[in-house]
C-alpha cells in the first residue's frame, strides 16, 4: 500500500459519523482465547468498575452496554488446556472468580541453519541484552487508572502486513522465542503513526529492537514500535491517534528496513491482528 492510498484509506476512520466508528470498535479487539489472544470476560453490571487481577497483574476493564467487561491479554507461553484464574474485587469488596480454558492454536515454526558466531551473543552484548530485558520488562508492566477511548487500533505505518505472529525460529535446532509482534513492510523514512491515542513512556536504542517507542494507551494496554529510523516523540508526550511518531528503519538486530509493531496487555505480548481493521 502507497503512503498516499495509506492516508486516504486513513482519513474514513478519523472522520466517520460516531456510529460507524462505534459499530468498529465494539468488534475489536477479537476475542480469542488461544495463546497470544485475548479472552473477553463479562462482569455484570455495577455502577463502579471492579478491579480484575490475572495473578499480580491487574486487567483492564471497560463498560460495553450496560455491563463491565474485561479483556485479558494470554500469554504465548499459555499451556493449551491450562487454565487461567481471574480474581474480580467489586468496589463493595466483594469478591467474585472466573476460569478462562486455554484453547489450542498452532503457530508456524522455521528451521534455520546458520555459523554459531551469528547465533549466540558476545559477553559484552548478552550483558547490554540482559540489562534492557530488566527494564523492558518493567516499562511493560506498566498500569495506569484511566481507560482508553477505544480498543480499536489504526495500521501504525503503510504496507503489507506479516502474518508472523507467534512464530517459532529453532536456529541450528536451538530454539528461540517467538515472534511477539507484527512486521509491517515499508521502507525507511515512511512517517510511523499511533495506533492509539497515548503518552510516550520509554524511548531508546536497544539491542535487539534498535530505536523504539512505547506507548501508554491505559489500562495495561501498550503499543510497541520497533527498528525505527528516527524517534520523533518524547517521553511524557500525549500523542493522538494517527500522531506521528517516528520514521521506519532498519536498526537494531534487523534484516532490513520494516516496522515490528507490537500489542502488550496486561503485561504480556497479543496478536496485533486483533486490535486493526481488516
């Protein structure tokens, strides 16, 4: 997809009648109770939200209707038929429990034989590694009161979308961990917009993920934006849905320029897919 056709195919979205664009977001994001999917659980109505907890994580919880409902990140490392227990607290203290059934999918897998030096780390490289997955792992958790407007999510950049999600790479029959995100195909320098309307909470050039944003959308809900070019938001900064935030690159451990985009929910990585327009 062009630049151009991307903006015009973009401006329905941001201009539609109220109703339309309600009808879309009710939809997303899909519900789908798989590892690396999102399950959709109603609460029942009550004039305060409860708060729902996923273990030590809270959840995040927005009224659809009359009711409450929260919308719980799987981790890809979900067992299928394992079940994941929720606790909801209502504001009078009362407690009440929910199960979640994990159910199968099976993402794709790729063999790759490659020389060792391009396998494993330098010790230099697996320390800077080590101390960027501490704190990427913090900022991840990140949880903040507010609710976003909408779950609904805009294509952060023009292109073809990958399908690698989940996918599973076993370098010289060593495994590694899957994909957590989408890769969108565009060349360097294309303009990187919101997904979402957020703050930016962690900018950086890291290892693996060369230049990269973080977005805040509230919740537990995060936006990630990876091999950039070029930042153009700063940490603090409230960004618009549709802002621009960054150019497409090609840094960081990359084969070459394209946009890895990526969905956090209550601290774990979910199929971007879910939350974007088809």
């Amino acid at each position: 997809m062009s630049r151009r056709r991307f903006l015009l195919s973009l401006a329905p979205a941001l201009v539609a009648p109220g109703w339309a664009a309600r009808a879309w977001a009710a939809t997303l994001p899909r519900a789908s109770a798989v590892p690396g999917g999102v399950a959709r659980i109603g609460l029942g109505a009550s004039e305060q939200p409860p708060r729902v907890h996923l273990g030590g994580d809270r959840v995040l919880v927005m009224r659809d209707g009359d009711e409450w409902v929260a919308f719980v990140g799987i981790a890809l490392g979900a067992k299928p038929g394992s079940k994941l227990r929720l606790e909801a607290e209502q504001a009078g203290g009362a407690v009440e429990r929910f199960e979640i059934a994990v159910a199968p999918k099976k993402y794709a897998s790729q063999h790759l034989k490659v020389p060792p030096g391009q396998v494993d780390l330098s010790r230099e490289h697996l320390t800077r590694y080590e101390r960027e997955r501490v704190h990427l792992s913090e900022v991840l958790r990140t949880f903040t009161d507010s609710a976003p407007a909408t779950l609904a999510m805009l294509q952060p950049a023009p292109g073809e979308r990958s399908s690698s999600f989940g996918l599973r790479r076993y370098f010289n029959g060593r495994a590694r961990s899957p994909h957590n995100g989408m890769d969108i195909a565009a060349s360097a320098g294309t303009p990187v917009i919101a997904a979402n309307a957020g703050r930016v909470i962690d900018t950086g050039d890291y290892f693996f993920p060369g230049r990269t944003i973080i977005l805040d959308h509230g919740q537990g809900l995060l936006t990630l934006y990876a091999h950039l070019e070029a930042i153009d938001a700063a940490v603090a900064q409230a960004v618009p849905a549709g802002g621009v935030i960054g150019k497409v690159g090609a840094t960081g451990r990359s084969t070459g320029a394209h946009l890895h985009f990526s969905v956090y929910l209550n601290a774990v990585a979910v199929d971007p897919a879910l939350f974007l327009q088809d």
